[in-house]
C-alpha cells in the first residue's frame, strides 16, 4: 500500500473477506497503525502487525536496532484491550514464530504482534522450512450456524465468536463503535462492560495457555536474566562472564513477551533469585518484572537506548549487581 495507514486498514479488508493477512513496518510506521491495532482489537479481526524496531523516538535511528516499542505494542492503542506480542531473536524464529503468530490470532480472534528488531531483521543465517503437510495451522474458526441463526459478534463457550466470509450470503456490520452481538453499535455502560470485559478476558483468562519462554540453569542460579529478541542472545555472553566470577547464573527468555508470564517471575521471586532485565530501552518490561516481585528480591535494569546491542560486559556488570544485593 502507498502508507502504514492505508496498509493497517487494507489488511482488514482482506480479513473480512476470508484471507489471512499481514503487514510489516518498523518504529514510525508502528505509531501511525495505532488507530487500525485499536479497530483491529475492537472488532477482532485476526491479523499480523510486524513492528522491526529500531532507536526512537520520532524518527530516531533508521536502520540501526531499538526494543523501545514493548509497551506501545501493548497499550499503544485507546481504550481496554488485550493483544499477543512475540519476539524472535534469529531468522529461524521469524519462520517459525510467523506461523504460531498467525495461529494466535486465529485462535484468540486478535491482532498478534511480531516484535523483531533491527539485528534480527537483517541477520542472514540458515533457516530450515519444513514441508507444508509437517506445520500445524490453526484454521479460521468459522461459524457453522445458518444465516439467520448467526450474530457476528455472539461468542461461544471460549469467548470468541464464529466468523464469516464476506459475501458469503451472511450479514455483517462491523464497527469500531461499541457494539452488541450483531455489530450494532449500542451507546451504553452496560454493552461496553460486556464487550470490553470479554475482549480483556478472552486473553487474560487464557494466560497461561498463550504464555511462552525459555529458561536456562535457572533452578540452580542466584540471579536469573530476563531477555527478549536480538538481547537475549548478547546475554549468553553476559552469563559467561558472570560465571566466571564465580555467580550461579540462569536465563529466561520471553518468546511471548505479551501477555507477561507473572506465575513463573513470581515463582522465581519466591525461589529468593535476584532477577537482571535486560532489554533495549530504559525499562518497559523491567515495569511488569518489579510490578510482579513486589520487592521480595532485587530487580536489577540492564538497559540501553539503541543504535547498537548491549556490550555483554555491560550486562555482566548488572548481575554482578544483582547478585550483591543478595547479601
């Protein structure tokens, strides 16, 4: 399309008439979508936004890494809603995240984002592409009711209604107004705490379904790293050097950053491990970290502002940190 506007929208088109469609921007272009992402969660149209971050604000750094766009992925948009963001950290991960992005969306009915950044989206390795018949596709969960049985906004026992095609001899009004089951738009408290309490729900109640990571020698260690995308990877190297100082170190890497995995951190806060986030910004999903250990251990921020990756001396630094705290 001829702008991020014009393609936030089209792809919803697209949508409604029976595809599976996506689109990719990176920091600004992201900003302008905001509206859409918002209609998109609204109406829950299923679709991908693909957000290869770099240095902001504004226009910021082009071309060179940032992971600053985390909380506006998540609450970028007005209103109440909830939204399923994941980060790879290699090309392979981009293959294989795509498709559980798109599955994502097909199952909850919600705009996924796919929160790369810069490194990751010119990195060029190896990637392995299975054939088609060997990956699992959620399909589009059609409804099975007669045209004059069908409301397309009334939800089923998992809170999330049937579609349909456009054209297919169903109506359909869809609107980012607040609505009832048939898409009318309904000016009332009463259908918005209906409709925003299952748009929030149907995420939240199924949290710990959604919620996916790695951990690395965790049980054992004193101090765990948080990471995502591109910085996970410099935190291996971080993690050795910590080693090296003698100090029991684990890793925990978000695949799905949003929603935020709280059981397991608070698992970990209770287990009496220092916890290090490292991430390239000044601390947003360092937030959700301190947020969900309520002081019962240190929180340590290993943060930067982009252009480059971290130096893995710099997170060394702040386990070794973390780890004093302790005592």
């Amino acid at each position: 399309m001829e702008d991020e506007l014009a393609s936030s929208i089209a792809l919803q088109g697209a949508v409604w008439a029976g595809k599976k469609a996506m689109t990719v921007t990176s920091g600004p272009g992201f900003s302008l979508m905001m509206e859409h992402i918002g209609l998109a969660a609204m109406t829950e149209c299923p679709c991908v936004f693909v957000n290869v971050q770099r240095g902001g604000p504004s226009t910021g750094l082009p071309t060179l890494p940032g992971q600053a766009d985390m909380m506006q992925a998540r609450w970028g948009s007005h209103g109440d809603y909830e939204i399923i963001a994941l980060s790879p950290d290699s090309p392979q991960e981009c293959f294989d995240f795509m498709i559980d992005a798109f599955n994502l969306s097909e199952e909850y009915r919600v705009p996924v984002m796919f929160m790369m950044d810069e490194c990751v989206g010119h990195m060029m390795e190896r990637v392995v592409i299975p054939k088609a018949d060997k990956i699992d596709i959620v399909p589009r969960k059609f409804t099975k009711k007669k045209p004059e049985e069908y409301l397309p906004f009334e939800p089923e026992y998992d809170l999330i209604p049937g579609m349909v095609k456009a054209g297919d001899g169903y109506r359909i009004h869809v609107t980012g107004l607040t609505h009832d089951y048939k898409g009318y738009p309904v000016m009332s408290a009463e259908c918005q705490e209906q409709l925003v309490h299952r748009l929030v729900n149907k995420i939240r109640l199924n949290a710990d379904k959604i919620c996916r990571w790695e951990e690395t020698n965790v049980e054992d260690a004193d101090v765990v790293v948080i990471s995502f995308g591109i910085t996970s990877r410099v935190a291996v190297e971080a993690v050795a050097l910590a080693e090296k100082e003698g100090i029991k170190v684990g890793m925990m890497r978000l695949i799905v950053v949003w929603p935020f995995p709280e059981k397991r951190v608070r698992e970990l806060a209770q287990q009496g491990k220092a916890l290090v986030m490292a991430e390239m910004n000044y601390g947003q999903v360092f937030y959700e970290v301190d947020r969900c250990v309520q002081g019962k251990v240190p929180v340590v921020l290993a943060g930067h502002s982009g252009g480059t990756v971290h130096n893995a001396e710099d997170i060394a630094e702040k386990i070794v940190e973390a780890y004093k705290c302790l005592s």
